[in-house]
C-alpha cells in the first residue's frame, strides 16, 4: 500500500523557476524523507525532516512539514536542467517500526 | 564497495522459472529494505529486515516471493514460478542513520 502521495505527478518548468511538489501521508510519523530518482537508477536520498520540524534547509532545497495536515511540500529553488528528475517522499508509519513507504512520486522535467 | 550491489543487474527470464536477486549492503549497516518498482510508478514496499529481529514480511505480493539475509549481510530474493507481472526493478537499499543507500536495481523481464 502507499502510505504518501505526490502531487502533481508530473510538472515542467524552465530554468531558473522555482518547482514545489508536495506529499501527503496517511499515517503519523515519526520522520519524512525526500528522494530524488534519475532516470532508470537507484534513489538517492536528499533531506530528511523530523515530525517535530516544520522547515528544513539544505542548498537550494527546502521542504516543509505539517504534521497537522498529514503533508509535506519540497521546494527546489532556482532549477537547473541537472534537477530533471523523479522526486518521491519517504515516510514510516510512526509506531516502533523502520518499516519505510514512499509516495508515487513527481517526475519533473526542467527546460534550459 | 562503498556503496550497495545489486546483482544481476538484468535477468530475462521465461514465465515458470525461478529467479534469484542478490543484494550487498553496505558494511556496518543493519537495516536492509526491499522494494519493487514497475516502469514508471513508484516504489512497493516489499521486506525489510533489522538486525538480527524476524523481517517485517508484509508487502510480499504472494508467497512466490521469499527473501533471506544470512550473516546480517548479504540477502538474496527469490521468486518462484515466476509471471509476467512479476516483470519490474527490485531495488535494495541499505539503512542508516535514517537514511537508504540503495543499490541500482535488478531489472527482471518474464517473457
């Protein structure tokens, strides 16, 4: 079962805009993660927000937590092309358990 | 390595036979995930296993599908009688400190 969900699915902006994808989840957690997917290959892991943080930061990402709405969004600010990619987010299910579900997934095209 | 192997890295196979996928994760890591991704969705929570506790089972798709990890280490998935929807990437990743280090994938075809 998936325990988040992306939206949107997909999305294409041109260089140097900002691109926000959000991830809502079922259950409460105890930490949401971000991944990012190029094409074909494993996952590699971006940033990781706690349930008791509302906003983290890292380069040019930010990602946002609203344990209260069961929500996430990832900001990636000033694009790139490199940043063409597929973005999921990553949840447990809170209660004594590493058990990790991840999202459908936003698969953003970035045009130079 | 440094980082998680996956092997093969590609299996054709015929609809019927068994298959075998093999994982290392990385040294030291105790957690160790298995998940499946069908072209173009996302990841399907398949197994996981942490440290020397019983594996959380519960996104196995059928009792085809049966995964071990001897030593704490490696660990190999097995699907039996394979079908063509079994037709996917199985990522392994490894875990730490909160975070997957996963492998590239095994990509299985069932003709």
């Amino acid at each position: 079962s998936q325990q988040g969900e992306e939206d949107p699915q997909a999305l294409s902006i041109q260089e140097g805009e900002n691109a926000t994808m959000n991830c809502s989840y079922k259950t409460s957690i105890n930490n949401l993660q971000w991944y990012r997917q190029n094409s074909g290959r494993g996952l590699v892991h971006l940033i990781l927000i706690r349930s008791n943080e509302r906003e983290k930061h890292s380069g040019r990402l930010r990602v946002t937590l609203d344990t209260s709405k069961k929500s996430s969004s990832l900001l990636i600010t000033a694009s790139r092309a490199a940043d063409t990619a597929s973005y999921f987010c990553a949840t447990d299910e809170g209660y004594n358990t590493d058990k990790l579900i991840f999202g459908t997934g936003t698969r953003l095209q970035v045009f130079p | 390595g440094a980082g998680v192997s996956q092997s093969p890295s590609n299996k054709v196979t015929e609809k019927g036979k068994d298959v075998e996928l093999r994982c290392d994760p990385i040294s030291g890591h105790t957690a160790l995930y298995w998940y499946r991704q069908s072209l173009g969705q996302g990841l399907e929570f398949l197994i996981y296993f942490q440290g020397n506790s019983a594996p959380d089972k519960s996104g196995l798709p059928s009792d085809r599908f049966s995964a071990e990890r001897t030593g704490g280490s490696v660990s190999t998935l097995t699907i039996q009688r394979t079908q063509q929807e079994d037709s996917a990437v199985y990522l392994c990743a490894s875990y730490k400190y909160g975070e997957l280090f996963f492998g590239e994938g095994s990509r299985l075809t069932v003709l």
